[in-house]
C-alpha cells in the first residue's frame, strides 16, 4: 500500500504502477495499491470521517499483518499519513516512509525512513523520484533473482 498527497500521490500511483507492471524485469506482477486514486473511497470518508482518515480507513480494510505501508510526504507532517502510519503499526503492517524536512513527526512512526535533507519540495520530490525507482529496482532483482539490467 503507497500513499501521499498532491505530488506524492502521483508519485505513490507511479510506483504502485511499476510494481504492478514492471519497471524493468518481465517478471510476475506483485500485489501493490495507491491509497490516492478511488475517488469514490477519498470523498466517502472525507466526508464521513475527515480528510485526516482517508489511508488509515483504507489500510484498515485492505492491510494484513506482514503487509508494507510505503508513505511520501515532503514535509513529514501530513495527517493522513501520520494516521494510516499508526493503525498500520497496530495492525502489524511494516512501515516505510519517503520524507523531507528533517522528517517531521512521520519520522518516529515508521520501521525505516528515508530522508531527504532538503527542504525545497521540488528537490524532495525529485529525490524521491529516483529513489522510488531505485526500491522498486531492488524489489525486482531480490524478490526475483535477477540481476539489474535497462537492456
């Protein structure tokens, strides 16, 4: 599961993508889902329940224990995130977060952080760019043995 707001929502559909296509290996798809792109879901529980609850609902129905929560944020301190970040704990879900800004408070609620040191948003997103690559890459070759190719 990969969520974000604004920038990093494209960000999270794209790599959600790569995993569910390929990035560079033919292999077989994996299982992977923007939190960022139904619509329907974002606007049933903004309205119901607050914009600050849109991934945490959707990590409570879609997560199981052993599963990965990936969040982006530039600024390490949005609130959705922040929420889906401590049900996912909870539910034993393992947690990585893209940040920026010193990591802001998303720093202390996930497993592993990378951040970047910057606080210029256009650097942060390009550096997570590359590094959402780089993750689904490593993915590619270790979960599928192979050896990192752009042939």
């Amino acid at each position: 599961m990969v969520c974000g707001n604004g920038g990093s929502a494209a960000d999270a559909q794209h790599l959600v993508a790569e995993f569910v296509s390929r990035l560079v290996e033919d292999r077989p798809a994996l299982r992977a889902i923007a939190l960022t792109t139904d619509s329907s879901i974002l606007t049933a529980i903004g309205n119901d329940y607050g914009y600050e609850n849109v991934f945490e609902r959707q990590v409570e129905a879609l997560g199981i224990s052993g599963d990965v929560l990936l969040t982006i944020s530039t600024s390490g301190n949005s609130k959705n995130c922040i929420r889906a970040l401590q049900l996912a704990r909870k539910m034993g879900i393992h947690t990585v977060s893209y940040l920026g800004n010193g990591g802001g408070s998303m720093r202390e609620l996930s497993d592993i952080n990378v951040i970047i040191p910057s606080n210029i948003t256009m650097n942060i997103q390009e550096s997570h760019l590359a590094l959402e690559h780089i993750f689904c890459l490593l993915v590619e070759c270790f979960y599928f043995d192979k050896t990192a190719s752009n042939d």
